[in-house]
RNA sequence: GGAGAGGUGGCUGAGUGGUCGAAAGCACCCGACUUGAAAUCGGGCAGGGCGCGAGCCCUCGGGGGUUCGAAUCCCCCCCUCUCCGCCA
C-alpha cells in the first residue's frame, strides 16, 4: 500500500510514478472522492463529538439526580443525523481502501523504462556457456532417459503440469534443498523456518497477492478460505504481521522451503514441456525484514546470497534488473537472475529478488520500535528465491550433461548424494 | 466432532452501563542519588486519523444490535487454551 498521505497531498507525483508501469491512477478522481471524504469525517466528528459531550452531561445530571428527559431527546436526534453521515463515510472510506489495496508500489527511481520481459537490462553475468560437441538435449529427454522423471504418471494422478520425480532424481532434488538451505544458514545468516502451505486471505493481502491477482492462486474449500501459498514469501513475510518488533531483533532474516502451488491461468501454451512452468513446485525461499534506511543494501546482499548457490553448483547465470513494465505489483524494484539453459540457448528466470519497501509492513501493521523517535515505525521487507529448486534441477540435467546422456554431479552437491559423481 | 474457559496497551493483567482509552506490575525513556553500575526515588510512556495549534474523532479479537451513552448487555463469526472422542 502506498502511503496515503502521500497520496493525498501529491496525487500527481504518484500517477506519474505509476503510469511507468503502464498503470493509469486517475489523480483528479482521487482527489475529489478524498475531498468527500474529508467532509464527512468532518462532518462525523463534529456529530460524535455533540454526541459525546451531551451524552456525558447527561451522565453528570443523572448523578445529581436532576431530570434528563428532555436532554436526552435533544441527543437522540443527533443520534439520527449521525447514523446517515456515518454511513455515507464508512461507504467512501470502502471505495478508498478499495483503490489503495490495488495500486501496486512506486517505483524506485532505478528502474529502467521498458514494457516488457525483452527489456530488462543485463547488469551482470557469471560463468562461461558450455559449449558441447553433440547436439544438448532438454531435460524431458534426459530424465526419460535416466528414469525418474514421469509426467505421465502425474498427468494419471493430477494433470498437466505436474510430475513424479523418482530414485536419483528426486534425491537430487531433495539434495538441493538441503544445499540451500545450509548454505544460507550457515554462511548468510538466514534462520531456517517451517510454516503453514495453507493460508488465509489476511496474509495474502499482506504481501500483495489479494485483492488483485486471486486468478493466480488455488483456492481451498474451507470456511473460512484457505489459499495453497503461491510462495514461501506468504507465510514467511506475514510472520511480522500486526508486530511490533523490538529495533535490536533487525535485521531478520528467514530462510524457508515450501512446495509452491500456482494456477499458472493466462499462462496456456507457455512451457508446457518439462518443469519450468509446474502448478506445485519447491522453491528456497529468503526473505528479510529490515529498518527503513538499510533495504536498499539489504537488496544487494539478498541478490548476492542467490548468486552464491548459482556459483557454487557451477551455473552460468545473468542478472537483469526488472523494467518498469515488468516489475512485480508489491515490489519498488527488483532484479531477477537468470540461469543458463542449453536446450533452449537462453537464460530463465531462476530467482527474483525484490525490495517491497514499506508497501508490504503497510498492508501487513508490521513495525518496529525506532530508538530515536521510540516510536512504532514500518519496517520494509525483501524477498528472493534462493533458489527455484525444480528450475535448478533442470538447469543441472542440461548444463552437466554428457554425449552419453548421463549427468555429472556438481562438485557441492556431491557430498548429498553420499559421494555419486555421475547420474 | 462434543464440553468448558478466554481474547484489553510492547508484555502480564484489573476493569462487568456514564469523568475508562483503561488500575497495577514488567519493559522502555528522562531526571535525581552514585566515581560508574545496580538498587532506590520522581516523572513520562497504546495505536491510528484530522488540524498550524488548542484540540477533536476512532480503536479493548471481527461484524451486527440494544442504549442518550458500550471494553462492560444481546446476537453472529474468527482465534487461542483445557478436557473428552477420533486420528497422521
């Protein structure tokens, strides 16, 4: 949520931000419905408070036991005025917080102009492309052929977009979560935690997910709803929500694997061969809660902390910084790293890495004591996969692949498969 | 699923129709004492909105209702805890 203030006194300023995400925010709609508002909250005070002033003499009288007959008909009748403005307000003040939970964050003034995926700017690459002396095949084909990776068997039991990973595959898989998550815990201090795949639509609204994008989520039958959680960043980030956290407990810092479950709805057609694009998938996630002056850093190391599982498993990788047309609704800016995938002689998205500023501890009440003012003040959250484990999966298969089909082993994964070198 | 208890400020917890946005304690901040600290004493200290300001309004899990007036009474919902049943 931007903050409203903002929005009242420089409607402008923000349309303007906006508009470079393509988004139109119609600042003279804005400003005459807040006029309104403005009005009747007046207004409404100045009824409550004759309410409250004459219902408290009313109190008085009575314990001097004086006669309040006609008193009390003089507030009754305020009593009826107010109700109508009352309601009048409640109505414009539903409309406001209906806009103010669909505008997506202000861009950080970095972010580069574009309208599109193609126009995200590469900051920097890592690690030479392989070169092969055979024609690559994708992982589709290298897991048929090594066995452990069954999309019709999942197709029998779900559908599309899902799959059964089996014997050395699916221990690879899990090797790697386990990779993750120790390296992150052990060299970037990162506090790993388990929570809930199941969530409910208080904290989806937390982090930006609702009210906009609910097409995107699976949906529970369940009073009240339950959402399967999308990313790690849901439950993990909402785990700030409504707190007030003590300015010596910042930064926090949370590693966290999850099963991920995503409609992918608008998405027909696009990959779907293979695992790049699955309704459930694991992914690593980090997520961060900072003080307000510290996130822009806290991006950087946070991007810094993904790159370094892409390093040490040997995967080339770039990172781009997201255009302005292609940025996420919650996030002031984000880069994204992209790994290398032979069969389709192209980087993939692999990570995201996002600062949300205050946009998320706004919807969520997520605060923290500040020390000088010793008042409660938003903290700003950040979130990256660290990483898309089924996306890295694929980018092992492809990238290690032999002419003989099989795969070898990155030297750090090594020691989690208890010594295998070569799939 | 059945029965019961409870949700109040950063935390614990009192408050059961009217000077209660709310006792007390803890935590925290300022000051005094002290070489320094601890202890002790004095003062401050919920969140949000509007306003230049004095000040006003809202909020005691959420929503509705009764009333001139609701933390307090009534209804619905959510959550937590305890016991029983069932169960991974």
């Amino acid at each position: 949520m931007i903050d409203p203030k903002l929005l009242r006194q420089d409607p402008q300023q923000v349309s303007a931000n906006l508009a470079r995400r393509g988004f139109v925010f119609d600042a003279e709609r804005y400003r005459a419905l807040e006029e309104r508002r403005r009005t009747l909250q007046t207004k409404t005070q100045e009824l409550q408070n004759e309410r409250n002033v004459r219902s408290k003499a009313i109190g008085a009288a009575k314990r001097r036991g004086e006669d309040v007959e006609s008193l009390m008909v003089e507030v009754a009748r305020i009593g009826d005025e107010l109700s109508m403005t009352e309601e009048g307000l409640a109505e414009i003040q539903t409309g406001l917080e209906g806009i103010h939970f669909e505008l997506p964050n202000l861009l950080h003034p970095d972010v580069p102009d574009g309208e599109g995926e193609e126009d995200n700017p590469e900051l920097r690459h890592w690690g030479g492309i392989p070169t092969f002396d055979f024609k690559p095949r994708d992982h589709v084909d290298l897991g048929a052929q090594l066995g452990g990776m069954d999309f019709e068997a999942a197709a029998r039991i779900a559908g599309s977009r899902f799959v059964v990973l089996s014997g050395q595959i699916a221990r690879l898989h899990r090797a790697l979560i386990q990779f993750m998550i120790d390296i992150h815990t052990a060299e970037h201090g990162y506090t790993e935690v388990y929570v809930p795949y199941l969530v409910n639509a208080a904290a989806l609204t937390g982090t930006g997910q609702l009210p906009k994008f609910e097409e995107d989520l699976f949906k529970v039958e369940h009073d009240p709803a339950f959402y399967l959680t999308p990313t790690a960043e849901v439950p993990v980030t909402n785990l700030v929500r409504e707190r007030i956290v003590d300015g010596a407990e910042l930064p926090l810092r949370f590693v966290c694997h999850t099963p991920c479950f995503r409609s992918e709805a608008g998405n027909y057609g696009k990959d779907t061969r293979g695992m790049i694009r699955q309704h459930q998938f694991e992914k690593v996630e980090l997520v961060q809660v900072v003080r307000p002056e510290e996130s822009w850093e806290a991006l950087e190391g946070l991007t810094g902390h993904a790159e370094v599982i892409l390093r040490r498993l040997g995967l080339p990788y770039r990172v781009v910084a997201l255009c302005a047309g292609d940025i996420g609704f919650s996030s002031a800016r984000t880069y994204d790293l992209e790994v290398w995938l032979p069969s389709q002689e192209r980087y993939r998205e692999i990570s995201s890495c996002s600062n949300f500023t205050d946009f998320q501890a706004r919807r969520m009440k997520a605060r923290w004591r500040n020390p000088e003012t010793g008042k409660p003040e938003l903290v700003h959250t950040l979130n990256g996969s660290g990483l898309a484990v089924g996306r890295c999966l694929v980018a092992i298969l492809e990238n290690y692949q032999q002419a003989d089909g099989r795969v070898a082993v990155p030297e750090a994964l090594v020691p989690y498969l208890g010594g295998q070198r070569l799939l």
